[in-house]
C-alpha cells in the first residue's frame, strides 16, 4: 500500500464516519437529554470526531469506508 493511498483511505473513512458520528449524535442527544442547543452542538462535534478517529484507526473500518463510497463512485474513477 502506497502512502497516498493509506493517507487518502484515512481522509475518506475520517469523513465518512466523523458524518455519521456527528449525526447520530445529534440526533440522540437531542431526543434523550435535555441540554442547551449550544451544548447538544458541542458535543455532537466531539463524538462525530471521536468516530472519526475510531473509524479511520481500525484498517477493516477504514477499508469498508471506502468501499461504500466506491459503490456509489461513478464508473470512471
């Protein structure tokens, strides 16, 4: 594996994973705790980061992130 490619898969799986973190994070922390916006922000950033990180660390994770994006890839890449 060339250093491009093991920088561009960490990118990808950090991006894909920290959307998803951040969202679902969101998402629970707003329907189940009863904190400010400005805190429910706060702190869906920080999880969506969290698994980001988590996501692009663990090689299978990271492999099946950008397997996911190839699918819908246009045919030409």
């Amino acid at each position: 594996m060339s250093k491009f490619e093991l920088v561009f898969d960490l990118i990808i799986a950090f991006i894909f994973f920290g959307l998803i973190g951040t969202l679902g994070g969101f998402f629970a922390l707003l329907f189940w705790s009863g904190l400010g916006f400005d805190l429910i922000l706060k702190l869906s950033v920080a999880i969506g980061a969290t698994a980001g990180l988590l996501g692009a660390a663990v090689p299978f994770t990271r492999k099946s992130a950008v397997f996911v994006i190839t699918l819908f890839a246009p045919s030409g890449w």
